[in-house]
C-alpha cells in the first residue's frame, strides 16, 4: 500500500503492523467483516480470453474490470439470463427517450 492507492495512507502509515494477525486469525474480526457485507478478496483462476473481454469493455466504458466481473457473477448468482438483462437495457434506454 502507498499513498497512491489509498487516501487514508498518511493518517495510519506511522503505525506499526508488523504484530498484526490476518481477519481469519481473529473470528470477531471476520464476524464483523460478514455483517458489514463489503468484499472479500479472492483469488481465482479465469481463462485468458474471458479476462481480455472484461478488460476491454472496461476500457470502453471507463470503467473497472473487477467491478464488470463481480456484476456479472452477482446477475448470475440471483438467476438472471444475458438475455434479461439486454431487455431491461433496453426498457431502461426507450424509457429515456
């Protein structure tokens, strides 16, 4: 971490974590993490071509592609089909017009 990832680096960089246990070490501390339901980081293993294809439409739209991924996991988690979520684009789009 550097002071140009984060914007709260120089209030916490004089700290000393070098003690510091991990969340999984500290059940309260994972207890808070769930209730609090932010991210938790993963690592996975994704096909070269399918990372290529979120990273270019991150770039085309200006955005991240880690956040294009998690929409598209969340949409299939909660069952919804590509071709749902084209149509509701596209009810959302007429409706602006």
């Amino acid at each position: 971490m550097n002071n140009n990832s984060d914007p709260m680096f120089n209030q916490y960089a004089d700290l000393d974590f070098a003690d510091a246990k991990p969340v999984a070490e500290v059940p309260a501390l994972g207890q808070l993490q769930v209730l609090q339901g932010g991210k938790s980081r993963i690592t996975m293993r994704v096909d070269t071509a399918t990372l290529a294809v979120f990273k270019a439409r991150a770039e085309m739209t200006g955005g991240n592609y880690q956040t294009l991924m998690n929409e598209a996991l969340r949409q299939f988690a909660q069952g919804q089909t590509l071709a749902e979520v084209v149509r509701e684009t596209i009810r959302q789009e007429l409706a602006h017009v």
